[in-house]
C-alpha cells in the first residue's frame, strides 16, 4: 500500500539545528535505502487561493513522501525514531486510495 507522510516540524533550539537537519535527511536516506521511501517533496512551492490567484506557500508542512508500507501499522512503525518527534514535531499519514 502507498501513504503520504506530511512532515510538520517541531520546535528545535537553536543550537540543535544543524545536528537535527544532518539527522532528518539520514532518516529520510534510510527509508529510501530500505525501499520504502518511492517519491520526496520539499515543503516549499505554491498556494492556489482562489481562481487567479497563487502566493507562495507558507505554511507548516515541510516535507512529504509517498512511502509503500504493508499496511498502516507498518507505515506508522516506520516513524518511531523520526528525528523531529524529539522537539514536537509530527507526522501524518495518509493511505492512497488506489
């Protein structure tokens, strides 16, 4: 099955910042490594408001992937040691319709 993870981060200090970076993108390597991670997005693009008109984006979300998993336990068992958990962060999950 397909989930979309959507990655919300939490409040990391200051000094954790550049450590905690280092750490989330070896997370995301891993699940790419393992074959679970098929597809990634960076939480930057654009907002259609209305018909017309478009802003940049600015909300929370800073990332998603379309993770395949066997089932939602197995999707949800794969976050345990998401780096961002530890400064509030967290991630929802979404299974494909397809």
């Amino acid at each position: 099955m397909k989930y979309m993870f959507v990655y919300r981060g939490g409040d990391v200090p200051e000094d954790q910042a550049d450590r905690n970076i280092r750490e989330l993108w070896a997370w995301l390597d891993r699940l790419k490594e393992q074959g679970y991670e098929t597809a990634r997005f960076a939480g930057y693009g654009r907002s259609v408001v209305s018909q017309g008109a478009v802003d940049d984006y600015a909300g929370d979300v800073f990332g998603m992937s379309i993770v395949e998993a066997e089932n939602l336990e197995q999707a949800v068992a794969l976050t345990a040691d998401w780096p961002e958990l530890q400064y509030g962060g967290r991630i929802e999950i979404f299974e494909s319709l397809s």
